[in-house]
C-alpha cells in the first residue's frame, strides 16, 4: 500500500492525476483489494485515503470511506486477469486528447517506439500495441459492460482508454504497474507530439 500510495502521489506531481481525479488499487491476498476513496487529491495522498473492499462483493457494505466510483472497473480486471496485482488510472492530456478525437475508431495502435519495450514481454519496437477506447459514461455498469467487450475484442491489451477521460492499464505488482504508466503516458505523449 505505501508503494502504490508513493506511485500515485508522483503520477500527481507529473500531471497525470490532478486535483482529484484518477484512482489506485492493490490487490491484498485473494479476497481484498486497497483502493484510493472517493474524491481524495491525489497529491497528498497517505494511508487515510485508501479504504478496503472485497474483490467480489461490491455493494454487501459500504466501506469507510467510500471508495472510488470507478473501483468496479478495477475489481473486473482482478476478476479477470489472476496475475494482476495492481491497477491505475490516470487522466493524463495526452490519453484525454487522443482517446477523445479516436473514440469513433475504437482503438489506438502505436508501433515504433523503443519505449514499448518497457511493456511485459514486448521484445522489439516492430510490435504493435493496441490501446482499445471505449466512450465514457456517467452510468457505471455501462461503462463496466463497454470496458469488458473490449478486452475481448483485445485481448492482449496492456490497457484501455475512455474517450475525453483517461487511461487504465495494470501490473503483476506495483513496480510493474509503475513501468505501464510510464512507458503508456510517454507512448501516448509522443502519439500526442506527432499529430501536432
Ligand atoms: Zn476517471
């Protein structure tokens, strides 16, 4: 938790969480997850601002203080892929720009960049990274349906983007999740820089 509260804290001084946007979670051995609260600013962020759920039982109990409204985006992903451990989402110019003027396409492809390599598993920047872009909805379950149709139409997907909000991306562990922001923020800046 300190890990992921240090990581957060920095994703704020780098632009990509400000004010109280974006949220951060761990997963805590195989039923929990520690999850950023509701409106909290992401720039001073300690152990008051994170709050614990189940994996599986969203809505039995509100936890104090609430979590995130986005947390049941994160809890699909734990659901979904075993081996991950930590998830953030970051609302970066860059991933708001590109995956509001994309969203019709439906996805955002980036090839040819070193950078890539800083991805797990990605050997050469001759790979193609797909970045799938949902639209984004106030209506959570909405959101939730879009955010899992996509994963199965990209299923090697290091991460998704909702169209005008942001970028949501994962790790095996919080240094993991820590490399995927970055090399995803830098790959999506150069993306940005080139349409310039
Ligand atoms: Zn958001």
């Amino acid at each position: 938790v300190d890990e992921l509260l240090a990581f957060a804290r920095s994703c704020h001084g780098r632009g990509w969480t400000v004010a109280t946007s974006g949220n951060f979670s761990v997963r805590i051995g195989e039923a929990h997850v520690a999850v950023t609260a509701s409106g909290r600013h992401k720039g001073r962020l300690t152990r008051e601002d994170i709050t614990l759920v189940g994996l599986r039982s969203t809505g039995v109990a509100t936890p104090v203080p609430p979590p995130s409204a986005e947390t049941p985006l994160h809890l699909a992903l734990y659901q979904r892929f075993p081996h991950v451990r930590a998830v953030a989402h970051t609302h970066s110019v860059a991933a708001t720009v590109l995956s509001r003027g994309l969203s019709s396409r439906g996805f955002l492809n980036i090839a040819g960049y070193e950078m890539q390599k800083a991805l797990e598993g990605v050997r050469s920047h001759d790979e193609t990274i797909a970045l799938p872009i949902v639209d984004n909805s106030q209506d959570m379950p909405a959101l939730a349906s879009a955010v899992e149709d996509a994963l199965e139409r990209f299923p090697a997907a290091f991460g998704y983007l909702v169209a005008g909000h942001g970028l949501t991306t994962w790790g095996k562990d919080v240094a993991t999740l820590e490399r995927h922001v970055e090399a995803l923020e830098f790959l999506l800046a150069c993306e940005l820089s080139s349409i310039r």
